[in-house]
C-alpha cells in the first residue's frame, strides 16, 4: 500500500494505529475532526499529513491519490445515540456511504470498514459467528449494521470493501477512553479502589487490546483482496472471550485491595455474546495475540500510575467520550450536530 487515509486518526484505535502503519513503512494521511484532544501520558511525536475535517464534509478531492481507507470515524457514544439517534445515522451511517462511494469515484482500491461485535446484542445462540442472526440494541450498533449491509453492495472487483467485527477494545492508547469496559474498571480500580458494576457479573464479552486490534488492519491491507472483499469477519481471539467477573478478577489482581460491588442491575447495556474467530483465524493463521488482557491491565494501570490519574480525573471524565461532548456544547463552540461553530 502506498497511500493510507485513516478516518479517526486522532481517536482511540487511530492514534495506536497510525505510529503502527508508520513503523511498517506505510505511508498515512489522517482525517480527524478534533473532537478529542487529551492525551494520557507524553504527546505523541510522529510527523504525518492531518487533515481537521467532519467526516460529513470530506470532499472527493480529499481522496485523490489514496490507494486504500481505514474508516475509524464514528460516534460511538451508545447515550449519545439515545439522545439523539439522528446523529448516529447521520455520522456513522450516511457519513460512512457517502465516503465509500466518494472513494470509489476518486479510484480508491481498498476501503476496510471497522464495525463492532456489539451488532449481536443479547446472542441468540452458545457461540456467534458470522452467519447468526444480529441483534443490535443501540443505535450505534443499529448504524454498523446497515452500514455493512449497503457497503456489501459497492464491492467489486476494482474496490474491495472488508467488513472487519470488532472485539470490543481495550488497553492503553494516548488518546485514551475509560468509557470502555475493561478500561472503565481498571480506572475506577486505580481512583477509588471501588468498581461499581451493573450486573451480576455473567455478561459475555470479546475482548480485544488497541495495539493488536492495530497490528491486524495493518494486515488486513496486505492480504489478497480475494479473501476479504465483500466478507464480514469478527476479529478477535477465541481466548478473549470473557465474563465481566473475569475481567474483574484480573483488575483485583492487579490492584490489590480493590473492592467490587456488583448491582444486579445491566442498566442501558444487556449485550451478552460469545463470538467465534474461527474464520479470522483461517485467514490470518499467522496472526497471534500480543496484548493478553492481564499483561494489558498491568500496562494501563502502570501507563495511569505514571500519569498520575486520580479521582479528580475521573470525576472531570476528561477521557470520557459523551461528557467531552456534552461540555463542548455547553460550552457553544458545537452546535446541536455536533459542528464545529465558527468562532
């Protein structure tokens, strides 16, 4: 791949992925629109072409010249989403379709989308795979579903769309969230020693850390587009299938002294799904997990500790995606689409 353009690049997964496309020689151009600008820990110092753009405005002239798009960009505030699902479908819906077609029209060959597990919701059966029936409960998943199922229709031969199912992320990443689970736990464990949980704790999650889920688009722009265009694929790995009591577990591990309450309650999230790998892992039989989720827990608690995160952090929720939002509205520099106001 010569020319990379990677939406979010700015974001949680973009901002791990593009120093990762970098080190493999890979020439990146980032389209981000700012919304999120702390960082855990030192900047980052990698020197690549950024374009501050709403991915609602990206033009065909933008793409001029791309050989393939990592398309991260999306609100993926499932609140956010209940508050307002119009801009849901309006970002990462539409926004999602415009730009394929746009970049189909300006000739770009490659086009890997990353949608999300969470599109099976509550799993209707032991283990979901790529053929079971979805599920979407939020309008966050409801928007990765019908963006796959309209992006299926534009692939051909001279544009090869991958579907890439994401685990749900986790680990730590300079433009960090702690509104993620394993990161939620491990942030609350650091500042008060007390994690409050929203359900008994049985929950069903794939898990996956930021750096490898990096690693595996990395590769995903490598392989013959034969074996991924026009395919849907879960990524992730069949060990990181996990309960919420055991991520906890390994978060108790780790901070010694920690106490977890369990509520009985799931609150706005029911999802509960196992998910097989087993067609990523036929097509990528190289690919093996560097990130663990305790070595990845030890990591972020370390990565925290030295950035001197405390309760004051957590309650400012500077790395928590809706409340950033939220204050930047409230504050008048986004109107109620979330654009940026002319100042």
């Amino acid at each position: 791949m010569k020319k990379v353009l990677v939406t979010g690049d700015r974001g949680y997964i973009g901002s791990t992925l593009v120093p990762a496309l970098l080190k493999k020689d890979i020439s990146v151009i980032g389209l981000d629109t700012n919304f999120f600008t702390k960082v855990l820990g030192n900047p980052q110092t990698v020197k690549y072409k950024k374009i501050t753009k709403d991915i609602r405005k990206i033009e065909e002239k933008d793409l001029y010249g791309i050989d393939a798009i990592i398309h991260l960009s999306a609100l993926s505030n499932d609140p956010m989403g209940d508050i307002n699902p119009k801009l849901t479908e309006d970002i990462n819906y539409k926004g999602s379709i415009r730009l394929a077609r746009l970049a189909k029209k300006a000739g770009v060959k490659r086009f890997l989308f990353s949608s999300s597990c969470s599109i099976y919701g509550i799993g209707k059966q032991k283990i979901v795979d790529e053929k079971s029936p979805v599920n979407p409960l939020t309008a966050y998943a409801k928007s990765k579903i019908k963006t796959e199922n309209t992006l299926f229709t534009l692939a051909d031969s001279d544009f090869c769309v991958g579907l890439l199912r994401n685990s749900t992320v986790y680990g730590y990443s300079p433009k960090f969230r702690d509104d993620l689970v394993v990161n939620n736990f491990a942030v609350h464990a650091v500042a008060e020693k007390n994690i409050k949980v929203l359900s008994d704790g049985t929950p069903w999650r794939p898990l996956i850390d930021v750096r490898d889920l990096s690693d595996i688009f990395e590769k995903f722009l490598r392989i013959e587009k034969n074996k991924i265009n026009g395919k849907v694929i879960n990524i992730g790995f069949n060990d990181n299938n996990l309960q919420v009591k055991d991520v906890l577990e390994v978060v108790q591990k780790t901070i010694r002294g920690c106490i977890v309450e369990y509520t009985g309650e799931h609150g706005i999230d029911t999802r509960s799904y196992k998910v097989s790998f087993a067609l990523f892992e036929k097509l990528f039989p190289e690919i093996k997990q560097k990130w663990p989720l305790e070595k990845s827990v030890k990591d972020l608690i370390r990565h925290l500790g030295e950035a001197k995160f405390s309760k004051i952090d957590l309650e400012n929720k500077k790395y928590t995606r809706l409340a950033v939002l939220q204050k930047l509205m409230d504050k008048h520099k986004l109107d109620k689409n979330l654009y940026w106001k002319k100042l």
